[in-house]
C-alpha cells in the first residue's frame, strides 16, 4: 500500500522526532543552537530551532546532517524511516527481538558527551564491539549459559500468578454481601439472628480466615523466592565453572 504524502503531517512528525532526539541527548535548544552555529560559524537563532520543534517553520535542508550529528540520530530517522534514532538500533532490534534499552547496551553508545568523536579508522555504520557484546559472545558460547537464562525468567515470573492462599485470600468474605436481601433474611431467621448481627460474624469469620491465608500466601512467595534465587544461583555457578574450564583448557593449548 502506497502511502500518501501530506506535507503538514511530515512536517509535524519531524519536529516532534527533532525534540524527541533532543531531550534523549539531554541538551537544551540553547545548547543545540550554540553547536549549530559554531559548525557553520554564522549567528543561528534558539528561536528558529524552537519553530522547527513546533513545526511552524520549515527546517533547512542543508542543515539536516549537522542537526543529525549534534543530536546522534540518523537522518532516516528524523524524516520517520524507522522508530529509533539509528538504523543500526532498529535493524539489532529487528534481528534480535530485544528491547530497546538492551538492544542499546548491546551496540553500545558510539558517544559519552557532546565532545566525543567517532573514531576516524572505525566506519561510522559499523557495529561497535561494546563490553556487554563482548561478555555476552563469551556467555552465549558456553552450554549452560541457556539453563541460566531460563533461571532468569522464572525469577522475573515471581508473584504473577497468584497462590491457591492468595487466591483463597482475595474471595474470603466476598460471598455473602452480594447474596439477596432475601436468602440473607431467610438465613438469619433460620440462625435466630437478624441481618446485622449475621452480617457481623460474617465479617468477623472472613476477616480470620483472611488473615490466615494471608500469612500462608507470604510463607508461599518465600519459599518461591528462596527457590529462584537458589536454582539462579547454582545455574550461575555452573556458567562460571564451564568458562574458567574452556579459559584452562585455552591456557594449556597456548603452552604446548
């Protein structure tokens, strides 16, 4: 399906990618201004940077790349090609399945401040090696690194399914309020009671039972907690002994 092209919807979209990009580089439009015109070395206004956010002034062409490098974004993303600021961030995303944020630490970020520089001998569309990509090559080599992961995600599972307790907990004495005037009448009379004193003991006998399985659904999450991080624990330890086995086994081939 061809999309249709709208003038005023591109124009929105890009300024609101251009402060979007800008927040994320946590810099001010004064800050951007300030870089903009010491790269072109002529006066360029705060006030013209605020009209292109707001999308009520046309944004120079020519200045496009140097807005791109000052706010580390690509120019595909700015004129709404893909999601994120990088093809680079969307094409690991895409690959992988991972989220944005882990897909970033994958990558690694090309830039700590506003000063640093891309190397010169490194292209400026290459995967940058960051230490998390490093350990993970490592970890996704050993065999028991999968036995790890899947430990991992049982801890995270913790507490989203309810225990039978829990369960048990959230029902005690919701019956009997939404029970009809009538069945509570007929059962008060058959009990020698009124309504308000049988609606008492209810209250009374739920509120027990409540606190009963209350403290039986805590003791439950204990245990499960004490149980991930035991299994979480012993998978790591395995992890750590297979790689100093391969590290061993390396060191001695080195020797010979």
């Amino acid at each position: 399906m061809i999309r249709t092209y709208n003038f005023e919807t591109y124009k929105k979209e890009l300024a609101q990618r251009i402060m979007a990009a800008r927040e994320a580089a946590g810099l001010t439009r004064q800050q951007v201004a300030d870089a903009v015109e010491s790269r072109i070395g002529k006066t360029f206004s705060v006030d013209v940077l605020k009209q292109w956010e707001y999308g009520t002034n046309r944004v120079r062409v020519d200045l496009i790349p140097l807005l791109c490098e000052i706010l580390h974004v690509d120019t595909g993303y700015l004129f709404g090609e893909y999601p994120q600021f990088t093809r680079q961030l969307c094409d690991v995303q895409s690959a992988t399945g991972l989220s944005k944020n882990a897909a970033e630490k994958l990558i690694g970020h090309r830039y700590h401040d506003g000063n640093d520089e891309w190397p010169d001998e490194v292209p400026k569309d290459a995967m940058f090696l960051s230490k998390t990509a490093e350990a993970l090559n490592i970890l996704f080599e050993a065999k028991s690194f999968a036995a790890l992961l899947s430990r991992a995600k049982e801890c995270r599972k913790l507490g989203q399914f309810p225990t039978v307790a829990e369960s048990v907990s959230q029902t005690v004495g919701s019956i009997w309020p939404y029970m009809s005037p009538l069945f509570q009448e007929a059962t008060a009379q058959k009990m020698g009671v009124d309504v308000a004193e049988l609606d008492d003991s209810f209250r009374r006998i739920g509120e027990k039972q409540k606190d009963f399985f209350d403290g039986l659904s805590e003791d439950s999450r204990r245990e499960q907690r004490d149980l991930a991080i035991f299994n979480f624990q012993r998978a790591a330890t395995r992890v750590a002994e297979e790689l100093i086995e391969i590290r061993e086994v390396e060191h001695h081939a080195e020797e010979t």
